[in-house]
C-alpha cells in the first residue's frame, strides 16, 4: 500500500526511531488470494462447546484468510518483498488434497493475485525484486519463492531458527502440511542472521518473534512522514490476536509460553513507535488500509520541489555559501578538502560496493553488459556524479546571486564503445564519449541570463571541469591480506559481514556517530604501520591546526599522504581497543566477544585523559625522522605514552629500564634490540638507517634523554 498520510486525525502518529527509510520509499499491500479454514486452528477453544452450553444452538465458525505480499519500493536496496503467498498458479496441487480440505481456497479465479500479476499491476515487474524477507517458511508465506528459482540475482533472507526448522520438519516429515520442499530450494541465495533485532535495510527492521513457530520475525518499517508499520506475519493472525487482551492461537501454534513473551515485545514496540500493526491474515485491516490509497510513500523531495520550497531553499543557501567561501579564502584548511571513496568487490556477486563516509552505493553491470543489473554501472555513477554537481553548483551560484529558480533537473547522458582498447581497436581509447547534459529549469530569467548562469556553474563545477580537462591521475599497489568492509578494514582471519551478503548487526545503529566513529578508528588502526598514542593538555583549536599543519608539510616535502594526526575520544577509543582483534569492532558480536572473554588491552590504560593519535602509514625512516622532529617541538603540548609498532605495542614501561644506562649508544643498542624482539627487522632497519630516532613510540622522551646527555649535541 502506499499512500502519502496527512499528518493529522486517523494518520499514524510519528515519533523518532534510529532507523529510518530514506525518502521516496514506496509501501504497498498486494493481495494475493483467500483461504477459509475452522476457527479452532486459529483460536484455542474456536468452536468448542462446553457442557455449560448444552442446548444453547452454537454457530460452528470459519475464518477467512487473506494472503498477501508487502511491496517496498526502496530507492537504496531496490525492490523488496515481505513475504510471498502460495506460489504459482496451480499450487493447490502441490499443496495437496489433505491441505486443501484443511484450507480451501476461495475466490480462486482471480488471477491478480498471483504474485507476478499483483507487482505488475502494482506498476513494477518481478524481475526487479532484489530482496526478499520471509516472516516464516509456512506453505501461504513463503510458497512463492518458487518465482525465484534460478535468480542469483535475489536475496532471501530468513532467520537462521526458521530455516534450520523448516528443513528438518521436510526432511523427518513431522511438519507436512506446513513446510513442502517445492520452495524450499537449497540453490536460493539463502541469508540467515540469528539475532533477535536485525535492521536489514535504511527503515527496516526485523524482530524475532517465536511461537507460531521457531524463527518467525516480523517487520518494522519506519517512515519518516507517515511514521512506523508493524507487518507480524503469523505471531498475530487476526487482530483478536492482539486486540483486548489478545486471544490465544489455535492448533497452528507451536509454543504458548513463547507466543505470550513475543506478543509482549511486540505490545512495547508499538507502544515505544506508535505503529500501525498490520496483522497476519486479518482481511478487515487489509481492506480498512487499502480503503485509503493505493500505497503508502514517504514525501519525496522531488514532490516537495515546488517553486516555494526551492525558492525557500535557495534563500538559506546563498548567504550560506558566501559565508563559506569568504572563510575558505582566510583559512586553507577550510578551502582545501580530501574526499576519499573505498571501493570493494563482492566475491558472489562481483557487484562493486563504494564506501564514501558513511554513505554506500552499489555499482554493477545491467544484462548486457553481462552483470545482474544489481546497481548503476560505473559509468551511469559518473554521469550522475556529473549531473548532482553541476545540479548543486547552478543552486549555489544562483543562491549567492539572487538568481530564482523555481525547478530544476539536470538529465546527463554519454555513449561507451566497449570494442576501444579490444584486439582490433588498440589505438582507439576506452571512455565516455559524447557527454551532453540537458538542464530543465523553470524560471523567470531570459535566456541571455541563463547563458550567463551556465557559464558561471561550469566554471566552478569540480566535476564538469575533470571530465573537461582531465586530471593527472597516479597510483600505487600494495600488497595485503585484508579485506574491506563497510568503511573500515577487517582481517581475513574471520568472514566480514557486509550489506549485500551478510547482516551488519552493529552495537549502535549503522549509520550513528558512534559506529561511524569505531569504523574510523577501525582503518586507522589497521592501515598504519605506526600509531603513537599522546596525552594533551586539552588542545586548543588553533593548536590542533598547528600540528596538523606541521605533519602536513612532511607529506608536501615527501611528496607523500602518510602522516596524520587526529584526536580521540578515549572511552570509545578503549572500547575499539579491546574490540580490535574481531573482523567488526563496531559489530554486537564483537560487544559478546570482549563481555564473555573479559577483554583487556595492553595499551588501554593509557587512555586517562585527553588523548590524540599520531599516524604514520609505513615504516620509513624518512618520515620518522620528520615525525621526530615535529613531536619534540610540541613537547609542551603532546607527551607520547606509546602505541603501535606494526603488530606490537610499546608503552613506556618499556623503557624505563633504560633510563639509567650510562651512555646513549647503550640505549639506542638496548633498544634496537628490544624493538628487534617486538616488530621485526623491518623496525629495526627503520632505526638504523635513522640513528636520531629511537623508540618510536617514545619520541618526545628520546629528544629529552639526547640532551640529557650531550647538551650540545644538534640535530
């Protein structure tokens, strides 16, 4: 169903939850036929008449079922199914007659509830699907996976409980009637998950919920405008399963006790979101829903895009930008910017995942370019790139001008010779040709104005003027035995939770400060050779940028990116430290890991204050050597405690026994030797070829001990 709710009387009251669905997603109710069964399966004591009644005329009662499917239209993760009824046409037959007596089927001539039918009528195509969640494996939920035979390109996901049923109650026989292999098919592309909350998706939520049986889960969708929708599959079939009390289920339910605890999780989670709660089978609730619109959906900003609100918009934005640009001429820090994007293949699939901050795009090739058409292209991704910035410069710059603009849609578009580069077209090369991009606009400016616009917007646009006049493009490789994930790096000692193959159940929710904030800490760690950990006396900004800029010129000079500094936030930063050896540091499985083994790290005492990290990508006796250099003129203000040395730590401790060796040489011998034991030769090579720096970690104490020692020594 998807249909935009007024806020106000009889829509669903918002309130605020961390996982929320971008905007623009679609919700829809697709019914996909009836059955009619005796109400004693659906409620304990249905049709039972007690020896009070006796002569009181009883009404045996039957129940009509409502089968249906949940459409949602993401604009993130694609098309994705909540359930999918019986099967195709003709599943009655593969149901069976016992089944069928049980269950009988009604209006069984339509044929708009077949699922293939109701999302074409719905305005999409089956082939698009590219997820699907199962609320549990029953033959009218879970029988039109049969759709999906064959499709590699689809995801089912399902909890680990309700699949490891499913197939034993196939495989021992003791559930016939309620699981049949027909779509159970082991060449799926099966993802389990095994918490009890999941968010799959931006907006959705998965909860476990036993009783009906083992591992059913329900879904929480949260819009933004429209607010929360609970979909709970069969935990309520009926809304006197929920309603006044709730009514006990029938001969269908596999665990009372269970069943009680869930539907009281489920009454906190619509009393905590203020949700709608669309129950399993209830045809009045389907009926009451679709009564209103055909769908539910979020306000996209397109529709919101009216002369008013971009108008509004570009009010704010002008004054904005000028700010920015009269501050980013003063201070280079400011103008100077380093986007960085992380790229990684999928080892199933080969459909490229871009990590960008905290932000992801799926990239992939369509049919014919033989890919599973699982995202845009790389160069779809460009073009669009191309288009969203000259979109964003034609505001900026009419926002600091005053120029209206009332809409505005960018639409870019170039030509790719797969032959250019190939045997026969070596001298022909591989691109983008003929990039044309079209600007709709609707504004009360002349066309000579709108000339100037343009002209203005393509002088300033980063991505007009790369793809006009390339840039210099260098690159390195680097040999590794690690694997990315999400925005970080994880070792390949233990398989890497990622969005497309696996669930990323993270301690905090995906996208908050604090996962963001560990994922960072994450590649820090694991992509420089040496961290120095330092106490501070609380630095001022100004300060801060001082040191920044000081390491920076290393990599000016150096002609490198190997050297940065960064301040911590210490309770987090001992939390990632004693979370480090897992694959995800921010992950709850990492939360488990360091709660049941009493995880302590060697170098977590050392955070007490305040704190900050000093970074040098590779063991380079150059770049140590400057690092030094910068260290001892900010002993004032930075105090190295120790760190990271490769694999090893060091802290002070270390040392300490050297302070009262009688010579320097005997200390830099001593530590050689000590940092030959901790990490290796290539340490060791570092120090030799760079006799001024000694302990790494310790830099700041080295310099003190040099003068110490010869107060006319220079450097």
């Amino acid at each position: 169903m998807s249909r935009e709710y007024a806020e106000g009387p009889g829509s669903i009251i918002k309130t605020q939850v961390a996982n929320v669905a971008p905007e623009g997603t679609k919700v829809f109710i697709l019914k996909l036929g009836n059955l009619e069964a005796d109400a004693s399966f659906f409620f304990e004591g249905g049709n039972v008449q007690l020896k009070s009644d006796k002569g009181i005329p009883k009404v045996h009662e039957r129940r009509n079922v409502q089968m249906y499917t949940v459409l949602i239209d993401h604009p993130i993760s694609g098309l994705i199914l909540y359930e999918v009824g019986p099967g195709k046409p003709g599943w009655e037959e593969k149901w069976g007659s016992e089944v069928l007596d049980a269950y009988c089927r009604v209006n069984k001539d339509d044929e708009t509830q077949a699922l293939d039918v109701a999302i074409r009528n719905a305005g999409y195509d089956i082939k698009d699907v590219r997820h699907i969640i199962v609320g549990h494996l029953h033959i009218d939920h879970a029988g039109g996976l049969e759709y999906f035979k064959g499709r590699q390109d689809v995801i089912v996901w399902v909890h680990e409980i309700e699949l490891k049923h499913a197939v034993w109650g196939i495989a021992t026989k003791s559930e016939i009637g309620s699981y049949l292999k027909y779509y159970i098919d082991l060449d799926l592309q099966w993802n389990t998950f095994n918490e009890e909350k999941v968010d799959l998706f931006s907006g959705l939520t998965t909860h476990l919920m036993p009783g009906h049986t083992p591992g059913l889960i329900i879904l929480q969708v949260n819009l933004p405008h429209t607010g929360t929708m609970i979909f709970t599959s069969d935990h309520t079939i009926f809304r006197e399963h929920y309603e006044n009390g709730g009514r006990k289920q029938g001969f269908l339910m596999r665990d009372h006790y269970q069943w009680y605890n869930s539907t009281q999780k489920l009454r906190r989670l619509q009393r905590d979101t203020n949700a709608q709660v669309v129950f399993g089978h209830d045809p009045s609730i389907v009926e009451e829903l679709l009564a209103t619109e055909p769908f539910f959906m979020e306000s996209a900003m397109s529709r919101q895009q009216d002369s008013q609100t971009l108008q509004g918009f570009l009010a704010q934005k002008g004054p904005a930008m000028d700010a920015w640009f009269k501050r980013a001429l003063e201070d280079e820090s400011v103008a100077v910017k380093k986007p960085r994007a992380l790229t990684t293949v999928e080892g199933r699939s080969g459909v490229r995942r871009i990590s960008i901050r905290n932000h992801q795009i799926l990239a992939d090739s369509p049919p014919e370019w033989v890919g599973f058409n699982l995202g845009p292209s790389a160069p779809e991704i460009l073009l669009g790139a191309l288009g969203a910035c000259l979109t964003h410069m034609y505001l900026v710059v009419a926002g600091i001008k005053k120029l209206p603009i009332n809409k505005l849609e960018i639409e870019t578009s170039g030509e790719v010779d797969l032959r250019k580069g190939a045997e026969g077209h070596e001298d022909e090369i591989p691109g983008i040709d003929n990039i044309h991009y079209v600007v709709y606009i609707d504004s009360e400016l002349t066309d000579g104005q709108l000339d100037h616009l343009r002209t203005d917007v393509e002088k300033v646009c980063p991505l007009y003027n790369l793809v006009k006049n390339p840039a210099t493009i260098t690159s390195s490789y680097v040999r590794t035995t690690r694997v990315a994930f999400v925005r970080g790096y994880a070792s390949t000692a233990e398989p890497v939770a990622t969005a497309a193959t696996e669930v990323r159940n993270t301690q905090k929710a995906a996208d908050s400060r604090k996962t963001y904030l560990i994922d960072m800490y994450t590649h820090m760690w694991r992509e420089n050779s040496i961290v120095l950990l330092a106490h501070h006396n609380n630095l001022l900004s100004t300060e801060n940028e001082n040191i920044r800029k000081q390491l920076k010129k290393i990599d000016e000079k150096n002609k490198t990116n190997k050297v940065e500094f960064r301040k911590l936030k210490g309770s987090l930063f001992k939390y990632f430290l004693r979370a480090s050896s897992h694959s995800d540091p921010a992950s709850k499985a990492a939360g488990r890991m360091i709660r049941r083994n009493k995880v302590r790290h060697p170098l977590e005492n050392l955070l007490k204050g305040p704190t900050a990290a000093i970074l040098i990508k590779d063991l380079d006796p150059k770049t140590v050597k400057d690092v030094s250099k910068v260290l001892a003129t900010q002993k004032e203000r930075l105090f190295v405690m120790g760190g990271k040395v490769g694999d090893e730590y060091m802290t002070l401790e270390d040392i300490e026994t050297f302070k009262n060796l009688q010579s320097l040489p005997e200390l830099r011998a001593e530590l050689v030797g000590l940092l030959t034991m901790a990490s290796g030769a290539g340490i060791v090579r570092t120090l030799e070829s760079t006799t001024n720096s000694l302990a790494l970690t310790l830099e700041s104490r080295k310099n003190e001990l040099d003068k110490a020692e010869n107060p006319e020594q220079k450097d």
